[in-house]
C-alpha cells in the first residue's frame, strides 16, 4: 500500500485531485491510499506518508515540509495537471518519483 499526503493551503482544493489519483491507480492495479489536508495539520499525517506532494498555492513551505519528512520526497503538483484536475499525470509523477 502507497501512501500519498496532498497538502494544500485548506485541504478542499485537493480532495477532487485525491479521487482523480486514486482512479488512475486503480486502472493501473496499484494500492494506494490518497489523503488530502490542509498545511495547518499536516504535521498529523507526515510520517505515515511515502510521498508528499504540495498544491501550487502552498509550494513556498517545501523546505519546512522537507525538513519535517525527513527522507520522504516531497513534490510540487505540476501547476498544469493541478489546474486541470489530470489525476493521470500526478498518479505517473508519483511513481516515478517512488521508483
């Protein structure tokens, strides 16, 4: 199981991309569990995480989400795919980045 963190400024824009991501690893056969949440909590869920990825109105705190993931990757959403909602090209960047 793949645990994928979407952190977003109030954790609503991202809830559509978490259903987008979820579908496209389900036609691809791969378990994964997709949460989404608002900067204010996400220290709760960091370390039970094996990707972050960051909305683009967040992407300014990636040091202090690295700094608190330890060795976990944390990605920036490509602001295109976010804004077009490409849950297909998230799902692929994810991973490739968990290779």
């Amino acid at each position: 199981m793949i645990n994928v963190l979407l952190i977003c400024s109030q954790g609503a824009s991202t809830s559509m991309m978490c259903k987008k991501i979820k579908q496209e690893a389900e036609k691809n056969g791969v378990e994964m569990n997709v949460k989404a949440v608002a900067i204010a909590v996400a220290n709760d869920y960091i370390l039970d995480s094996n990707i972050i990825l960051l909305g683009p109105q967040i992407r300014y705190m990636k040091q202090k989400v690295q700094d608190a993931s330890g060795s976990i990757p944390v990605l920036d959403i490509d602001m295109q795919a976010y804004g077009m909602m490409d849950g297909s090209k998230v799902y692929k960047q994810i991973m490739e980045n968990l290779k």
